[in-house]
C-alpha cells in the first residue's frame, strides 16, 4: 500500500472515521461524492479546502479497505 500521510483518524474528530488531513471530512464523504458521479474538479469546488492529493489518496484508502477480508476463527 502505498503512503496514506493525508488520511487520519483521530477519536475526537468525526468519531474516529478516516478523515482528510485531521478536517472534518471523512473518506466516504469524498468517496460518496465521486461515487454518485462528481468529478474530481467537481469535488474541489465542493470542498475548496481540499486539494486533489487528498482526493487520490482517500480513493486508494477506500480501495486498500475494500481488500481487507475477515478471516472467521473456529471457536475455541
């Protein structure tokens, strides 16, 4: 996986969800948005605070987390 240094989560901010750079905007709210059908620039103008990195790199979170599998234990 690549470097994620723009994606944070901190327990006192938006309750522990993966943020942008420690703001109040979480990966799936930018994820949401380009998911509807936003396109990055659209994004930006939604979001001037943001930069198009923190785009790039909420979508390779989002998409290293949806390679993640639980693996079910037998009970002990």
């Amino acid at each position: 996986m690549g470097q994620l240094d723009r994606i944070t989560q901190q327990p006192d901010v938006m309750g522990g969800k993966a943020c942008i750079r420690g703001m109040r905007v979480t990966v799936g709210m930018v994820v949401g948005q380009i998911g509807t059908g936003h396109s990055v620039d659209e994004v930006l103008a939604d979001y001037p605070y943001l930069e198009r990195e923190d785009i790039m790199q909420a979508l390779r979170y989002a998409a290293w987390r949806a390679e993640e599998r639980e693996v079910v234990l037998a009970p002990a």
